[in-house]
C-alpha cells in the first residue's frame, strides 16, 4: 500500500466556469471568453445526479472586480441530492487513509461516521489511527453539534458571526470551549487572513496573501481548509498550516478557478 491518503466526505460538484466580458445586458446574446471544467480525482464518487437531474445545481456569478462571489442554488426545486450516509461510510476501508475530514452537512449523520472512526482507533497502534476535523461551514443550529467532533474544527466567518463574534480570533477563543478536549480550532475570515488554536491555547495568527487582484474568491475557504490539512497531516505547526493555508488560498484568489493552484 503506498502512503495513506486524506479522504473528505461531503458535496462534490463539477464546477463550469465560463467567463464573460462584462455582466450581460438584458435581451443581449454575449459570448463565453472562455469555458473550463475542473476536474477532481475522487475516491469515493456518491451522489451522482439521475439523468433528468443532469442540469447544474448552482449557479455563481462571479465579479471579477471585486472577486466576490454570488450562489443561486437550484437544490430546492430539482429534489435535495442526498447526502453520504453512515451506512455508505461502512463501505469506506479505513486502514487506508491517515485523515478524513467532513463537510458539516447532516450533522447527525456525520456523528455516526466520526464514532466510527473513533471506535476504530481504539483498535489500532497510534501509528495507524486516523485523524479527523469537520468544518463548521453553514449557520444551521443542528451543524453545531460538530463542534464537539473531530481533532481540528474548521469554524466559518458566517458561523462566527451568526455566534456574535467579529474577528477571528475573538471565534476562536470564544467557541473553543465547546470542543473535545486537545482538539483544534480555525477560523480564516477572509482578507485578515485566519486564526487558530489548538490544546496549548496559543492563539495563532497569519495574515492573507492578498494577489495583486482578487478576481474569483469561489472556493478560497476549501482551498484553505486543503491546505491546512495537508500541512497538519504531514506534521507541521498549526501556526505554519494556517500560513501556508492562507498562502495557497490567497494565489487561488489571484486566478479564475484552481489555474495553476492544483
Ligand atoms: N479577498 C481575499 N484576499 C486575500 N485572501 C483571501 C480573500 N478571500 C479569502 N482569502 C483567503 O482564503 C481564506 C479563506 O477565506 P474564507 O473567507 O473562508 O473563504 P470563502 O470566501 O470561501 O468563505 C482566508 O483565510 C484567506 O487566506
Ligand atoms: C462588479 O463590481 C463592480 C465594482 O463594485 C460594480 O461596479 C459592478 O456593478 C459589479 N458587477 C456586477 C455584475 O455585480
Ligand atoms: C483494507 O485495506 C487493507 C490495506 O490495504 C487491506 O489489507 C484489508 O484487507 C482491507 N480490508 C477490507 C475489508 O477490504
Ligand atoms: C440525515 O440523514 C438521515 C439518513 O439518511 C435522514 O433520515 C435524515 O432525515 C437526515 N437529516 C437531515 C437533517 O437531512
Ligand atoms: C484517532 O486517533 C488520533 C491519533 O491518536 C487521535 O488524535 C484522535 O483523537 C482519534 N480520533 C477520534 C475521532 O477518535
């Protein structure tokens, strides 16, 4: 077996991108600049939409002036795509992955995989046990539950200031105690960069890598959340892993896309 490997649980989509001149006048035809697919390599492909599904299930116009970013979600109305269950994640073979990491969605759920896991190591030498962080991404009451779940918790601005807090580090103090104990809270807030602790209550910080400009911010916060992960899961400092998070989060930012980012 080659090296273990990180495994995330949660939503996959096929992003299209198709960049425009300028926002499209009304009852005007305007053509694509340019078109890209991004393309990831999975292990576990689960939700597949059904043919009659086969149309995108969001929207986001991107202004690449301010590289702000604005979703249309069409989950309502074309039936929500199911999530990964715990029975699915009785397929997934653990021995093979040093890392798995969930998106908050069905929160419960989730708690029944993250057991799993738990249940898992207490099998195994500390060598072979598997790490795991959950991010706490939308501000529904029923995701916080998570906060109790995972070695690094990833807490979003949204969540923190949903909670009435205004910077990061104010989040990360603030909602540290709802953790398990010797877990990790990180919470990046955009253009100041991000912020974390982990069981020695040091407070870290690292300032954004603001590109030259900002053209698309769409997925800077999974960006973030990647690199940090494969910084920590390759042993490195938490003050580090936020760094580099930020580092690579902030060219991701600079570009339309991942172009040149993966
Ligand atoms: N406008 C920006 N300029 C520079 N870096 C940014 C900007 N927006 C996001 N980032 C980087 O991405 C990280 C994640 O930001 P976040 O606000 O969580 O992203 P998202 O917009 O995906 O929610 C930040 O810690 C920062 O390093
Ligand atoms: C993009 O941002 C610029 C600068 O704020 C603004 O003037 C423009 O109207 C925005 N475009 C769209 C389509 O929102
Ligand atoms: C899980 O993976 C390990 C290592 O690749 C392998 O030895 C084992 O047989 C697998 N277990 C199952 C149930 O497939
Ligand atoms: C979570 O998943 C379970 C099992 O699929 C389902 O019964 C439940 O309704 C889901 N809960 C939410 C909030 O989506
Ligand atoms: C699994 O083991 C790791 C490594 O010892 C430990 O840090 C972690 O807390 C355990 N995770 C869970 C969910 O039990």
């Amino acid at each position: 077996m080659g090296e273990k490997r990180v495994l995330c649980v949660g939503l996959v989509c096929l992003d299209i991108i198709s960049v425009v001149e300028r926002y499209p006048a009304e009852d005007s035809d305007t053509s694509f600049v340019r078109e890209d697919f991004q393309r990831y390599e999975v292990d576990l492909a689960h939700v597949v939409p059904r043919p009659a599904r086969a149309l995108p299930t969001s929207m986001v116009i991107s202004n690449s002036t301010t590289g702000t970013r604005t979703i249309l979600h069409a989950a309502r109305c074309l039936g929500n795509l199911p999530d990964v269950t715990a029975a699915d994640f009785e397929q997934v073979n653990l021995s093979q992955y040093k890392w798995i990491h969930w998106e908050g969605r069905n929160a419960s759920e989730q708690v029944k995989m993250i057991q799993r896991v738990e249940a898992y190591n207490k099998t195994c030498p500390p060598s072979d046990r598997v790490t795991t962080s959950v991010e706490v991404e939308k501000t529904r009451p029923e995701i916080y539950q998570l906060f109790g779940y995972g070695d690094v918790v990833f807490v979003s601005k949204d969540v923190a200031k949903a909670r009435g807090f205004y910077s990061a580090a104010e989040a990360v103090k603030g909602l540290r105690r709802y953790l398990k104990p010797g877990a990790t809270l990180v919470c990046a807030w955009a253009e100041e960069g991000a912020d974390a602790m982990g069981p020695d209550g040091v407070l870290v910080h690292s300032d954004a890598f603001s590109p030259e400009v900002v053209v698309d911010t769409l997925g800077a916060g999974d960006t973030f959340n990647a690199a940090v992960i494969l910084a920590l899961s390759r042993g490195r400092p938490l003050a580090e892993a936020i760094t580099y998070g930020c580092q690579v989060a902030g060219r991701k930012c600079g570009v339309h896309g991942y172009d040149g980012i993966v």
